[in-house]
C-alpha cells in the first residue's frame, strides 16, 4: 500500500432552493445555495470501493429539500444547525458535517412608494454567507457577506511606505478607494439574534468604511473589523479581506489637459489583497 | 483575389472610467464602459496592409479619456452623441460610428438615514446601457437596461398551450415568473430628458410587470412593452427580452410531505427565452 | 392599443445534452447545448394571453431529446437541420425555426500511446458552432468556431496610421499578436462534407495566421479570411471577428534594465476589435 | 482597545505576465499570472496607520517583473522559489512569503505536421499551478494542476450505498463518470525535476482514471492519488479533489423510447464534491 489515506470528506454542493411563505397579506421569498461536507468513518470507500457507509450525495440534497420545507428558514444560521444536526443524529458514524449557506438577496418591490405583496427585485452581487461547522462536541456558527462593492471618493491616503530601487508608486493624499469586501465573524454563542446581528455588524461596516480617515487599507479594515466586534457583543472574532480595487488617475498631459482628481480608470488586475482577523479581547503585545 | 471585402468595422472595446465630480458639500460618481466601431474608408488595411488611414484603437481610446474629461457626464445619451460626433468630424473618411455605453451602477450610503457626501455602495447586475449610431445623415439613440433580475410569487399561470405527443410540461394556474430583463427602446428624436426618460421607462417595466396577471411571459412582455411606450411619449419602439428563470416546485411526495407551492429549485438550464418588439401606433391587421 | 407588435420570437435555450455511441470497441462522445428560437403566428399569445398556437418551451426541449435519441449526431450541420425541419413540418404556423448549435470539445485520451476506448478530455475554450435558420423557402446553414486562442511572437507590425492630437501608440515593428478567433461562414448548398469542411476551414485559419507578415490585424484577418474561401469551395461568405489581446512590453529601465522584446503584460480591457466579412467572387471597385 | 489583531498578511494578486525566449531557430512562450501574500511585522499599518514598513503591492508587482526578466521561468517552482526568497531577503521585518502561481497554457501550432517557430494555440481549461511558502526556517513547494475535465464512459458504477427514507437515487452498474480535476501535491525537497515530475504524475493520473473499474468517485480518487505517490518518488502527499459533473439520463419513455446509456443530460449543479489526501507510508489503521 503506497499511501495512506490522511483526510477525506465529501458532501454535495449547490443545492439550490427557493421558499416562498405565503401570508394573507404578503409573500416572503428566500433563496439560498447550500453546501454540505461530511467527514467520518468513510474510509473503506475510498479504500476497497465499500459503499456501506456511503450517504449518497443525492440524499443529502434531498435532506436539504426536506429540512427546507419543515424549517421556518427565517435566517440561514438556524437552518444550518439544524441541517448539520440532522447528519449527525441520522447518521452515527458521521463525525463532522460542515453546512455552507449563500443566500441571494432578493428585495421587495415598491410601486408607488408602497411596498408590492408578491414582486421582488434581485439584489446585487452582495451576498449573505453562513458555515455551521458541528462535530458531536462542538458548534461553530461562523456569518459574514461577501461580494459587498465600496468606493469613497476622498479621505484616502497612502504615503509613508518603503522606498526602495523596486518602488515606482507615488504617494498621495488623496486617491479613490475602492473594494470588494468579504467579512465573516464567529459568534461564541450557539444562540443569537442572527438577523439583528447581521444587520448591525454589516451597517457598522459601511459607517466606518464611509468615515473613516484612511492612511491604508490595512488601518481602515482593522477600524472596520474593531468597530464591528464593538457593536455586536456576541462576535468573538471578525477576519476582512479588501481586495484593492484600483482606479489609476489617468494621464491627460499629452493632449494638453490637467486631470484635478477627476478621471479615472478602473482596472480589475493586478489588485492589492489585504486581509486580517481580529479578536474581541485586548493583547498589549500586539495591539500597540 | 479569391473574395471581396464585403463588410469591415473595427474600434476599441471595454474602455472603462471613473469620474469624480467634487462640488463642495458632495461628490457625483459616474462609472462607465465605452465600446467604439468605425465604418469608413478602411479597406486598403485589410486587403493591403495600408494603415494611412487607421485611426488607431489606442487613439479611440485617449479620444474617450479626452471627452470624458470635456463633457458633464450627467447621463449616457450625451456622452455617447458628443463620442460619435467626435469621429465623423475628426476623420472625413468615417461613415459611421457606433458608440455603445453601459454603466456600472454605484448608489449613494446613507449612513444614519443621511446621505453620505461621498462613499458609495455597488448596485446589483442591472446595468443601464445606451447605444448612440451615427453617420452623417441620421442619429439613431437606443436606450436601455441589462441584468434586471424580477421574480413574482403570484399572478402567474400558464396553460391553454399545444398538447402533443411531444408534451410533457403540466398546465398550471399559479407558478413563481422571474426573469433576468433586457431592454432597449429607440427615441424618435435627438434630444430628450435622456435620465427622466430612463427612470420613467423602468419604473413602468417594473410596476407592469408586479401588478400583470400573467398568463404566459409573452403576455406580460406586451403588457410592459406597450405601458413603456405610453408612459413615456419620446420613445418609438422597444425591444424586451425575457429568459423565463425556472423556479421548479421540488416532488416531496417520495417522503411523505406535501408541496402546497412553497418549495421551489431555481435552475439556470435549460430556459425559455421570449422576445417581442413593440412600435408606437396601431396596426388592426397584427394587433388585433 | 398603443402599440404594434413588430417582432416577436421565443424558444428554447441552453438545452443540453450528451450522447454516447457504443461500438464494440470503443465509445464516441459528443456534447452540445442547443437553442430554438420560433417565429410564425404567436401574435395572439402576446396581445390576449390566448396560448392555443403555443409550442411550449419545455415541449422543445422534449423534442430536441427525441431526435437526439434518433439522429446519429456525426456533425452539427445535419442535426440542426434535422431540428429546424421538424418544427416547421410539426407546427404549421412556424414560419421560421433558426436552431444555434455549440459544440463542447472532448477529445480522446490516450494511455501509453494508444488511444482509450472510452475515456476522454475536455478540450479547450474553442467550440465548433452552427446555426440553421430554416423557412418554408430558404435554408441558410452557417458554421463556426468561437474561443480560439492564438499568439504569434513575431512577423506583426503595426506602423503607418494616422498620427494627430490623440495619437501617443508608439509603432513597432515587432509585437505579438494575439487573439479569441470567431469564425462563421455560411454555406452555397445544404449539402456538403461538413466536418471534412470544418477541419479544413479551421486548419486554414491557423496555417495563414502562423504564416502570414501582419501589417495589422486587420490584414492578417482578410488574409485568412480569403484562404479560407479558397480551401473550401462549398462556403460563399466568411465572417472574422478577432479581438486584439494586448500583451504590453513592461517598461524595466526604473530597474536598470533592458527588455529586449522579452517580457509583457497581458491585459483584458481595453481591447482592440477588429470584423471583417469576405464573400466569395471579385469586385474591384471595393477589392481595389 | 476592543480587539487584537491576531493574523494579518497582504500582497498583490493577478500579476500577469508573457514572457518570449527568442532562440533563433524558434520561440518559448510561458504566461503565468503570479499572486504574493507577506506575513511580517506589518501591525503597525493596521493599527495606527503607519506605513513606514510597509511594501507597496504595487511593488511587489514591479519586483515579480524584475525577477520575470532575470530568471528563465522554465518552471513554475523555481520561479516561485526566487520570487519567495527575494522578499524575505530584502525585508528583514517579512516573516513568511507566500507565493502562488498559474500558467496559461499555451502549445506550440503545427502545420503541414511540422512544429511552427513561433505561432501558438491557447490551452484549455486546465492550468499548472505551484505554491511556493517559504519562512526563515522552511521551505514548502506545493504543485499541482486545476481544471482537467475528465469522462469516462463506461466502466463506472455506483451501488451498495444507505439506503433510508430520504434515498431515491437508483443504483447503477454502468453510468458516466465526468469530473473536473484538481490535484496538488507537496514535494518532500526543495530541488526536483519539477517540469518532469509534474508530467509524471499528470499522466499517472490520467491512466488510472481511464483504466479504473470504479465503484464510486472515492474510489477512483485514492487509487488515483496513490499511484501517483507510487509513480513519482519526491511526492510526499497529495490531495484530490473530484467534483461530480453529473450527466443524468434522459427519460425517453413518454416518447415511446428506449434509451440504452446512450442519451444524457449534463448537469452543473447540484454536484458531489469528493476530496481526499494520501501520505506516502502505510498505516493498517486507516489503510485496512
């Protein structure tokens, strides 16, 4: 036997499902993605083709189906606890199920400035995101976005950095600042007010992006991060990631024009990629 | 010579910018891709390699960095005018030009119910578009949207279709309609309120397409198409064109549960697509 | 009525589907997405919702397996016509069927030199492509390719082009040139060796974008363009699309460096787009 | 203070570059898109703006086209070693220099049979990838290969699975097994035949995946994985991850149809995703 077989899991990807509740009054719509991965004692398909212990993987996207109808699906957290429990408790050698849920924002039409029963409109690329990772012992509930498209026009500065033979970037005071912003935040609770926090921890984002007198986006994602474990006291943990989507002042000099910070080109590569992770909690060592 | 130059065109593609506007208490964000095709006199490139008559693309490009600069930018349709008129006047040996605009949308933040002076959000895959077609005799302006992602919970059936061996599909009297809209509608004059227009032309699309009982996708396209032309009297013609974004109600028979139209998959493939073009004025003999 | 329906057409898209022949000694694999597209008497269903002449999207579908099952499926060209006719000889108010078929590439695997029985790998961004658009009257069956990515690392200049205000490309005599090639020509007859024609057309291309000294895009394109017609005499009409792919020299002088036509950067946007049609037969007042 | 930053790491992605070695008899093509992250004593940036340690992304990018120019990019490995090496060379406060890269491929066009000089046709789908990770103290070298769509039409079953009340699946003898293939495997040196290895194992991978007689993806993964520890000595571990690219079979009977495995649908979501790791070494208890 050449090797041995160190990790494995599998699982089903891209279950898509649309729940409509029907009020009296109104409808509500919800549309998510799942994707599910299971680890535990599968070792003996992988090993001698035994599928004894194999769930199919279209069985799971039919526990999704099925746990999508008896399931209020009000948030995604709840729903995936109850879809990792449900591998857990169905099946006694899974040790571990890892749910993944996307949600694709729909939001209510208004027509005449009142709010439409049944229409919708699709939201943008922002999406909600939610990993319920549950082994027999553990619960981590893990939200975030991803996708959420942020400019500020001004109060963006980058200057001060190393000089050296392989620099060419000039400094400036005052550039477009531009991202594409993933976040996702592990609570230390198993229960909590999973929309209410997702709203706060988002609109805290936007604020602190939207004011903040950024030096890099390095600072402006830690005032973000900081900001966002200040608002929401049941996150324990917020990593960011801010892709630097440039816009380059363009150069007008050879047709005989000035350029006062007006123009721009937006480019989608090569991209500047900052990331960190913040913990509630203070670290004299670190944190000055 | 084994064939003939028959037809010819060629310019620059994804030239994209960014404009600023800084008044002193707001910026303004504008953010567009600009695709140019010329026609003219340009055939001895192609068949001779005699480039004295090419207007290079990387010329195209600087020519909509130096306007972009020049011109206000408050909406595509001038832009794209002021783009096209540019070629014939600069270069007698262009018959032709084609200027198609599309902008990324960005909105506002409000940060505490306020408008933010100058941090924006990204807008969802709607894209307003515009296409400006000039030669020295005619102006023809098309306007229009992209990506309009619409989905309505009721108030749609469809039934009453050809029953043949090859039909399988089940009559149905109330099914999920989405659809990812497209639009384009041609104005019959030079001049218009390029933005009220716009905002008219979508707020009727969208307040048809809500308040319409559906009796096919068909149906609701002439119901938006012929609301549009009424609402807004400068537009001569439109053109709509509406996948059919198949929600599937998911069979839960096999596991003992009831679907009393709740559940649904949203699948990408196969889909319908429906188109229809509507022009201003009666006709007995088609419309009726 | 505010408006008359000017156009109007529906259909099928994204239909897909894989057929496996089993011969004795090895299997062959073909894959394609297939789209309908109807006209004919449908007025009825836009205007009043009356769906009676309706061919149902989803019974397309159903048809597109059916001949699927029937049809050898050796090339597109048959298929698409075997499609086409079926509409218009099933549905009496079609007047107009146009069917597009895109070809997903797999080639055979081969093991040690010898090819497999059965396996196969996805082959590249190129799709061989066909569209046949049918009446009661006309068949016009056109073939193509899209996705085809070529580069050559000498032999194209570009110099010789207008030089004014806007100009600041610098010429060269030496770029690289590369490219996304679409090709679609349309056919003299509704018979031929489509697949024999296929091959060589494509073959054509390649040897005359190798081999020919660019003076621009636009020449090597009618260069090939011109080949093609003349390799392939059932073909009246070919149409080029070939997208310009900058690879940009990187400027290393800030590092104290040469770059002696070595190192470039390949950018997305903007991009050059340059179209050419070239019919079969001489005109010397546009040819010269 | 309310939180601790606890990880943090920036760079650039999506450097893209062509590079063209001109032997005179006939031209190397090499495209890699190069991505960077650091880890270091960049706190600072993040915590109080201050950017005096900070290397600019922009460059990092210049310094992947100095060492472009340098080195002779005859593989990715050694490439990503130099690239690593530098930033950890030139900037005491880096701790860790994570380098990741792509190669586009690119073969060389033959015609009339004969290899071309200097003409070439892009690649597929599939890529070359290498993550070098170097600190201080260690050297880790990842390969691998992203992409590889693969099928196989016979020779694939999949049975014996739980059956419960949420399983509907049939069981099959005989279906079409498609994946999209990534591997990556980590070298147990720091100095290997890196071009030669990775041929090795691709083919390795290839033939089994053709000549298995599968009971299930998993399955096929680990004999594949552990025949390419077998075939390739300096391969320490190697992770396989196989997406289910399901082709369904189509149901022909409402047609009166019979439908022998030979007509299918393709379908991109939902899929099974199966990965798995094999270590080189026995283990009876995992491994039996």
């Amino acid at each position: 036997m050449p090797g041995t077989l160190t990790h494995n899991a599998y699982g089903k990807s891209q279950v898509r499902l649309t729940k409509v509740i029907r009020h009296p009054d109104r409808h509500e719509l919800k549309e998510l993605d799942v994707a599910i991965q299971l680890e535990g004692d599968f070792e003996a398909s992988y090993l001698r083709g035994d599928n004894s212990r194999v769930v199919a993987t279209d069985t799971m996207k039919n526990i999704v189906y099925v746990l999508a109808r008896k399931e209020p699906l009000t948030d995604l957290e709840s729903f995936g606890k109850a879809l990792g429990g449900h591998f857990l408790g169905q099946y006694v050698h899974v040790r571990a199920a890892v749910v993944r849920l996307t949600e694709q924002p729909w939001q209510r039409l208004s027509v005449a400035g009142v709010e439409h029963p049944h229409a919708f409109i699709g939201g943008g690329p922002e999406k909600r995101t939610c990993t319920v990772s549950l082994t027999r012992d553990q619960q981590q509930i893990e939200s975030g976005l991803e996708g959420l498209l942020l400019l500020k026009t001004t109060n963006s500065a980058f200057r001060g950095y190393i000089q050296d033979q392989y620099t060419t970037l000039p400094e400036t005071d005052d550039r477009l600042l531009a991202t594409e912003l993933t976040a996702s935040w592990q609570y230390g609770t198993n229960e909590a007010d999973w929309n209410g926090c997702h709203a706060l921890i988002r609109r805290t984002l936007l604020e602190v992006f939207a004011g903040h007198r950024s030096q890099s986006v390095q600072q402006t994602l830690y005032a973000m991060a900081a900001a966002a474990l200040e608002a929401c006291l049941a996150v324990e943990e917020i990593t960011l990631t801010m892709p630097n989507k440039h816009r380059l002042l363009v150069n007008l000099r050879p047709f005989g024009l000035d350029n006062a910070n007006e123009l721009f080109v937006p480019i989608d590569e090569p991209y500047g990629l900052i990331t960190g992770t913040v913990r509630r909690g203070g670290s004299d060592s670190v944190g000055e």
